[in-house]
C-alpha cells in the first residue's frame, strides 16, 4: 500500500505545481477554439457539398 500512498501524494503535490489559467485567459482560449471548429466544419461541409456535387456529375456521365 506504501507505493499508492506515495504515488496519490506525489501526484497531489504536483497539480499544486500547476500553473492553473486565469478565467480570462480561459475564455479567451475556448473562444479561439469554437471558432477555429466553426470555421473548419464550414470548411469541409463545403469541401464535402463539391465533392458530392463532383461525384453526382460523374454518375450523370454514365
């Protein structure tokens, strides 16, 4: 039991060493990431919508 007692300590004392985000800084970061996720699911949606239009054209071919 004295391994997981020192493991569970050890890792209690490194999350105090962590540098937690401010709530700002928190915000900012998730803002940046809906946006990003936004803007590439417009991306391949649009990518996927030309290359279904490309595929639809082909099969006409036929």
């Amino acid at each position: 039991m004295s391994a997981i007692t020192n493991y569970i300590n050890d890792a209690i004392a490194e999350l105090h060493h962590v540098r937690w985000p401010t709530r700002q800084q928190s915000i900012r970061l998730s803002t940046i990431v809906l946006i990003f996720v936004a803007v590439s699911s417009g991306l391949f949606g649009f990518l996927d919508y030309l290359l279904a239009q490309g595929v639809r054209f082909l099969l006409s071919l036929v």
